[in-house]
C-alpha cells in the first residue's frame, strides 16, 4: 500500500495550498495512508467512534467555532482527547488563529497541526487530489500502450512478438505513443486504470534493427501522450490454442489487474497479416461497444430471429398441407 508521511505532504509544491503556520513539528514522520479526509467535529464532542488516525483531519469553520463555545479547561481537555488518538496531521482552513490550547495539545501530542489560508471545501478538493494521485495503487507492466482513435490500447505478448513494430506501424498512421516496454500502471476509482511511460523511456521506443528511436522528434509533439486510461487489452500470440478461441467474439474476455478489469482480445500474429489495421479496427469495435452497439452479439441475435422465423414458417406449411378433416379434428 502507498503511503505518505506528513513532511512530504507539506513539502510538496504540487499540493497549491498557502500553509500560514505549522505546530507539532515532531509529528511530521507521522504516516497518510488514506485518500480521504476527515472532519472532526464529532471527535471534538468525544465521539471517537469511526476516526481514522491515518487520515487528515480537517477542521473548518464550524469545528473552530464550536471550540469557541467552550471554556478554556473543557478545550484544551476536548483537544488533549481527540490528539491523543495519534492522528496524522490536523489541518486547520480559513485562516483561522489556532487557540493556545491547541498548540500546546499539538506538541504534546507530537501531532503536526496546519493553518491553511484556503477556504475549507477549496483547501479538501486539493488535498484529496493530491493524495489520490500520491497514493494510488501502482504497478508496471511489459507491453506498449497506443492511443488508437482515442481509445487506450495496451498490447501485451511474449518478448519479440513484434508489439513495438505495431506501435511504430499505429504511429505512422497517426495515432499516439503513450509507452514502450515499461508501462506504470495506476487505478483510480472507479475501476479506471492509467497507463504511463517509464520517467527516462518517455516518448522513446526500442525496434530491433534499429535502436532506441525518439518519437516526438521524429514525428513531432501530436504522436505522443503521457498519459492514457487502458480500455482494452490486446495479447499478441504467435501459437494460439484454436480450442480455447472465440471465434465469432461473443463471449467478453477480461484482463485483471490492481483489482480492475480490462477487456481483453487475442490476436494471433503470422507472417504478412497487418496487425495495425486489426488493432485500429478493434479500437472502433471499442468506441462501437460504448455506443451501445456489440456486432458479434448483434448478429448472433438476427440469427437466433431468423432460425426462429424460419421454424414458425416450417410450423405453419405443415398446419396448412395437411387434409382439412385432419385439421378440423384437431382445433
């Protein structure tokens, strides 16, 4: 699991926030495990129930205000309470002062508080981003990652199955490189996965015979992307298992990965068939399948139609040929 410590949270530019004081400096190693933040003012009242410590905790407006109502014995023993749970940073909105209670809780308790100038809905929207971006289930794969007409296409196989000559053939017919042989992987909610190049093998692409190849140079910015969701899986094979293949497609076949799946495809690769136009013909299928249109099960199911028409017809010759004695005695 990812995870983040609080010095890295406050340390990063990317999170945009204007940090106006910081308290509970010894708390900073203090661990975020969770991508969603926490209000506290039910803690605040005594009802630990349902607080995570691994999580922000953020009080707003209304949390101050109500530690204003109190007298200053029963805040600093409210904040004394909720602090000790260990909680990972608190994080104070508006710009609000932090109460003397409260500081002096903080370094006790060795928890960092944070006083941030943003408004509180502003001053979340920003943290769970940053941390759903930080902490996001990660893995990397051995493939190539194309963008084919606006649909991620990740092509996996055996090494020298010919995935980067397909990558380069898709290139030339102008769609996008995302990655080549090292692709990070990422899931977001709610079951996307994101594809992206290895930071030193951006935008580059190994062919054999030829090296390593630069492809914004040769082709310019419009051929490659940095980033791309994964909407099909295509595996190249060499010997595919004639049983165990679908032959008219009506059957979806999955590819599981960070908990999420992928549809997948097979695709067998012998000597003079265009495996970039097969690839560019499965993304239309792709862009078909979310306009509400499935071909194989389409025409599976005129099928089944004419079967049946044709049985209803066969039913109906037989009725009308026999002798009307025959069937005046059966109605």
């Amino acid at each position: 699991m990812s995870t983040i410590a609080v010095r890295e949270l406050i340390a990063d530019s990317r999170l945009g926030l204007t940090i106006l004081s910081l308290v509970g400096v010894a708390g900073r190693d203090a661990v975020i495990d969770h991508a969603r933040i926490q209000r506290v003012g039910l803690a605040l009242a005594g009802h630990f129930s349902g607080v995570v410590p691994a999580r922000v905790q953020v009080c707003g407006e209304t949390e101050m205000s109500f530690l204003q109502t109190l007298s200053s014995e029963r805040r600093a023993t409210a904040l004394d309470a909720f602090l000790a749970l260990h909680v990972s940073c608190v994080v104070v909105t508006c710009g609000l002062p932090l109460p003397s209670e409260m500081i002096e809780a903080a370094e006790r308790c060795s928890v960092t508080v944070i006083s941030l100038a943003e408004k509180t809905g502003a001053a979340i929207q920003a943290i769970e981003t940053f941390l759903d971006e930080w902490l996001a289930p990660r893995t990397q794969l051995h493939g190539v990652l194309v963008d084919v007409f606006g649909v991620g296409v990740l092509l996996l196989g055996k090494s020298g199955i010919g995935k980067s000559e397909c990558a380069l053939d898709l290139v030339l017919r102008g769609h996008r490189l995302v990655a080549d042989d090292i692709v990070l992987v990422d899931y977001r909610p709610p079951g996307n996965l994101f594809g992206a190049p290895a930071g030193i093998l951006r935008h580059h692409i190994e062919v054999r015979g030829l090296g390593i190849l630069n492809i914004k140079t040769l082709f310019g910015v419009t051929a490659v992307r940095d980033r791309k969701r994964i909407d099909v899986v295509a595996r190249l094979v060499s010997n595919p298992d004639e049983a165990e293949q679908d032959r008219l497609g009506v059957e979806d076949h999955f590819f599981d990965v960070l908990g999420a799946r992928v549809r997948e495809i097979v695709l067998p690769v012998r000597p003079g068939r265009d495996m970039a136009a097969i690839l560019e013909i499965a993304a239309r299928d792709e862009l078909s399948r979310r306009a509400g249109h499935h071909s194989a099960r389409e025409f599976y199911d005129s099928i089944e139609r004419s079967l049946r028409q044709d049985s209803e017809s066969d039913d109906e010759s037989i009725f009308r040929s026999r002798p009307p004695a025959f069937r005046k005695s059966n109605d």
